[in-house]
C-alpha cells in the first residue's frame, strides 16, 4: 500500500466460495479479529473491498497484519478466516519517462482494417508505481491504448495521412504526456506487383524495426543506388512455413516485403532487385548484422 492514498482507497476484495447451497452462502459478513487497532482499515460488507481508513506514514509504521474472518448466511452459521499482510511503501517520488514514438502504417490501397499500431513504453523509477496509459484529445475516436500496458490501437478506416495522437502515462501522482507520430501511407497495387522479400535469421518485427531498419536500408541503398525514401517497406510478417527445417524450428525468421521506386517511373522490376541481393547478399548482412536467409519475389495475396 503506497501512503498519500485517499480515505476509502480500495486496497483488495475478497474471493469467497461456498459449497453449500443457498440460502447457506451469500450474504458473507467479514470481520476484522486483529491487527486494526487504531483502526486503519475498513471492510465494505456489500462488496468484500478492503478499504483505507486513515492516511499512512511508513516512517511510522511500515507493516500492518490483520487477521480477517468470513461467516456466511448458514443456520447455525459458519466461518473461515485468512490473514492479510500489508507493507506501507513510499509515495511516489518520481513522474514517469515515456520514450519517444514514431509509428509508420501501410495501408492497402487505403484500407486499413484497424489493429495494434504500436505500443507506448515508460518507466517510473518508484519500483512500486503502477503506470495507467489514456488518449489525451485530439482523435479519440480514431485511437484507443491499452490502460495497463501502453498498447495503441488504430480503429478500422483510418485514413492516409499523418496523425498526432497525444498520450497520457500517470502513477497516481504524477501525469507525464507524449505525443506519437503515426503516419500512414497507401500501398498501391503496383507497389505490391513488384515486391520482393527478404527473409531473416531469427529477428522480431519490434526489433527489425528498433534496432535493424536503417541497416537493412543502408545496405539497399548501396547494393541499389537509390534513396531510402525510394525503398517502400509493404509489411513485416513472421515466417509461416511448414518446411522450415526441424533444427532451426525454434527460431523466428521474419518476412520484409518491400518495393524499390525507380524516382517517378513506377518500381524496378522484383527480379531485377532480386538478382542483385542475391548476387550482394554478404553486403546486406553485413550492413544489417543479421544472416539473410532467403530472398523471394513476394506472392502477396489481398484478402
């Protein structure tokens, strides 16, 4: 229990179950037998909530041990009891650290069906402190977060375009705000007929695009001769292949799908990009520090 919280603070509700059959069950009357002396703690009967009656100071006491009984509606009546321990912490002394985000969405012929976009990480010195994630207008109505775990969601028809979603992170305290990018770009049909794949050694789509991205883009460049803003990244998918070999079953290969602009005259041709990374495939896995496993003109199938 972290001090400074407020009279009435719900601490835990308790669990009961009965096998007996009503009426010999609900409703339970809990009491407190020992450990609130000074009367610190309160049950709410209707609910079975353990609530705060006092403010706490853990200089002053920095433990409590209440011994707590459940009777239920039985004739005669019956009873058990348990024990609750509580540590009395130390109110929050630091407000959250948000890291930066910037969230890069394809969207096919400019279709997107909505889902997880991305995920907003902070971190709160207070090793106790639970973080509670909000959308801070504009476009709540486009976003949703996970509350618990910073999750960011986009809902279905999003257009292309570039959104500022403002986000929110409080320990109870303090509030800390950010603000994510999301850009969202259409992948046209012609991008897609000339994509070509790049499968990799055992990498994630969090850490290709964390720790991997500008690797994996800086070795196209070179192998290319083109821009990295001619390289159209159409989707990153983990492997799904029943005849990976048994050894290597354990691991996750990853999927990039990409197209390269030839300026403004539409895409080079995929076997044409394909034949010069296979013929440079040691130059882009040095440039990206991972193995490349295979490089494939992409069959992407719109469903």
């Amino acid at each position: 229990l972290q001090e400074g919280k407020p009279l009435g603070f719900t601490i835990l509700k308790f669990t009961i179950t009965d096998a007996d059959a009503p009426p010999n069950t609900s409703p339970f009357k809990f009491d407190i037998l020992s450990g609130n002396e000074e009367l610190a703690f309160r049950i709410v009967q209707q609910d079975g909530t353990l609530r705060t009656a006092t403010k706490f100071d853990h200089k002053y006491r920095s433990e409590y041990i209440l011994h707590i009984k459940a009777t239920d509606n039985g004739n005669p009546p019956l009873s058990s009891d348990t024990w609750v321990t509580i540590i009395v912490i130390e109110e929050s002394q630091f407000a959250p650290i948000i890291t930066p985000l910037d969230v890069a969405v394809s969207s096919y012929l400019d279709d997107f069906p909505g889902g997880v976009v991305g995920r907003v990480h902070a971190m709160d010195e207070d090793p106790y402190d639970k973080l509670v994630y909000h959308i801070v207008s504009p476009h709540e109505t486009l976003f949703t977060v996970d509350r618990e775990d910073g999750t960011l969601f986009a809902l279905a028809g999003l257009d292309v375009g570039i959104y500022d979603v403002n986000v929110s992170v409080s320990d109870g305290k303090f509030t800390s705000f950010t603000t994510v990018t999301v850009e969202v770009a259409v992948v046209t049909e012609d991008a897609r007929k000339h994509s070509v794949a790049v499968r990799l050694n055992d990498v994630t789509p969090e850490d290709f695009l964390l720790t991997y991205r500008k690797g994996f883009h800086r070795g196209l460049r070179n192998i290319l001769n083109v821009r990295t803003k001619d390289i159209e990244i159409i989707s990153m998918q983990p492997t799904v292949e029943e005849n990976i070999r048994k050894e290597r079953s354990a691991l996750q290969d990853l999927d990039v799908v990409f197209a390269v602009r030839k300026g403004n005259r539409g895409f080079y041709p995929p076997k044409l990009v394909r034949s010069k990374l296979k013929e440079k495939k040691e130059t882009l896995e040095a440039s990206l520090g991972l193995s490349v496993v295979k490089v494939c003109i992409c069959v992407c199938i719109y469903r």
